[in-house]
C-alpha cells in the first residue's frame, strides 16, 4: 500500500509539470493551428540555459524561472514572423509548411547544442535538492515537491491571462476565427506572435523545472516531444482544460509504468493507452476546444 500511495503522489507531482509544457503547446495550436516539432528542443534548451545561468551566478533554478520566461518570450516572439511567413506562402500546405519548418528548427536546436555542450548528462542544484518531507509516513521529496508547486503556480497564472484580461480574451477570439477576429480589430499579428512567444516561455521553464528533478542531455528533447504530443491529442487538440487532464494522467502513467512494468515499457503503454482513448473519444478527453 505504501508503494501504491507513493506511486501516485510521484505521478501527481511529475503530471503537474507536464501540465506546463502542454499548456503552451495546446495554446499554439488551438492558435496558430501549428503542431511544433520542435517543443522538446525548447524544454532541452530551458534546461541547459538554467544550468548554465545557475553554475555561473549561483542563483537557485527556481530564482530564474521569470528571467528565462523572458528570455525564450523574446527568442519566441522574434522567431514567430519567420514561421507565419512559411505557412501562409501562396499554394503552400499551412499544417504540413509548419510541421516541416518545425522539423528543421528542431535538428538545428539539437544539432547546435550538440556541438556546444556533447553528450554529457547535467544536473541542476536547488536548495531543495536532498531534502524531503513526510507526511502520514510517505517521504515526499523536496524537490518534486517545489517543481509541483513552481508548475501549477505557472498553470494558474496562465489561465488566469488567457480567462481574466482582454488579451486573453483576444486570444480566445482569434483561436475561434482569426477572419472574424480580424474584423472586431484585433491585431491577429500580434495575438500569433505573443502566443508563441508564450509557448516557447512556458516550455523552457518546465525544461528549468525538469531538470531540476532528472539529469538532462542534448538528447532529452525526442521524449518530451512525444510526451507534448500524447497530452495535446489525449486531452483534445486546442483544449487547455484537457491538456490538463491529460498532463495528470501522463504523469500517474509514467509512475505506474515504471514502477510496475517496468521504465522500457512506457512508450509502449502510452500509445496503448492513446489507442483506447481516441477508440472511445475519437476528439479526445475533453476535445472542444475553446
């Protein structure tokens, strides 16, 4: 029982990141109708950069969360034009221009970090790392504590944006109908460009927030993109709340399989489990949309 109970707070805890990285994928989406191959890069780039910032100024991760938001913010916001340019070319298939443009930035990411920093394994080094608590005789580490905590605090504010500022209400009306959007007078632009530079914030804080629980290499990016891609498609294509769903679910998952099948095996089930879920839902969990 112990094991069990230990089980499913790992998996809540671990859910609660994937959660982060979900959200920004499914706003991107649910948006500008791209399916970014690259979102696993970006978690991988978030995670080196944390690691390189915090060895050389010994500032904890979790201190650099806001100053790599904004850092990835800017590299997002200033990468968007580029790739509203390639899907909106004349005669061009917008979803698979934006899949294989993606593709590219994606090899180019890995490639660079690749020639910068090898294929060596990192850790980052919080104030909570080695510590843990108990509570009702289960220890609970710190850490996955703390990165839980820092993730759904992220989630919260993120929805609070896109559901409580006029902004996030023109976002909401652009991923309905950028056309209609366009003529109540919302710069549909601008709304393209700062939903990605969202995205690609969101995504390098949970690579902070991942490395700090796991040792990351430039290879990490391959298992969170698939990760990105289960928890979009489970919970619904351009739906926030069943990314939400579905990052809880990935995580619980990700906990029972490792423990109880085996780590190997978890690709494999998660795919099974993807199989049932669109056989019973074929738009996902909670697949509406906005």
């Amino acid at each position: 029982m112990e094991l069990l109970i230990q089980t499913i707070i790992n998996g809540l805890l671990i859910g609660g990141i994937y959660i982060t990285i979900s959200a920004g994928f499914t706003l991107c989406f649910g948006v500008l109708h791209v399916i970014d191959f690259a979102v696993g890069e970006w978690v991988m780039l978030g995670a080196f950069i944390t690691f390189i910032i915090s060895t050389s100024t010994h500032i904890d991760p979790f201190l650099l969360l806001p100053l790599i938001f904004v850092m990835f913010f800017i590299a997002g916001y200033l990468l968007q034009p580029t790739l509203q340019r390639v899907i909106t070319k004349n005669k061009s298939n917008a979803l698979l221009m934006a899949l294989a443009f993606t593709f590219g930035i994606s090899v180019l990411f890995k490639g660079a970090a690749l020639t910068i920093w090898g294929f060596n394994e990192r850790n980052l080094v919080t104030i909570l790392s080695g510590k843990s608590i108990s509570l009702l005789g289960i220890n609970i580490p710190s850490l996955r504590l703390g990165t839980f905590v820092f993730a759904i605090i992220i989630t919260i504010v993120f929805l609070w944006f896109l559901q409580k500022t006029r902004f996030g209400l023109a976002v909401r009306a652009a991923a309905e109908r950028q056309d209609v959007a366009g003529l109540m007078g919302i710069d549909s632009n601008m709304i393209n460009k700062v939903v990605y530079a969202i995205y690609t914030g969101l995504t390098a804080c949970s690579g902070a927030l991942i490395g700090a629980i796991f040792s990351i290499n430039t290879e990490m990016g391959v298992r969170y993109t698939i990760f990105a891609f289960f928890v979009v498609v489970a919970g619904g294509l351009g739906s926030i709340e069943g990314a939400i769903v579905a990052g809880i679910l990935l995580g619980l998952l990700n906990s029972f399989i490792s423990v109880y099948i085996g780590g190997q095996y978890v690709f494999l089930v998660l795919f099974l489990f993807l199989y049932l879920i669109l056989l019973a839902k074929p738009k996902g969990l909670l697949g509406k949309g906005w």
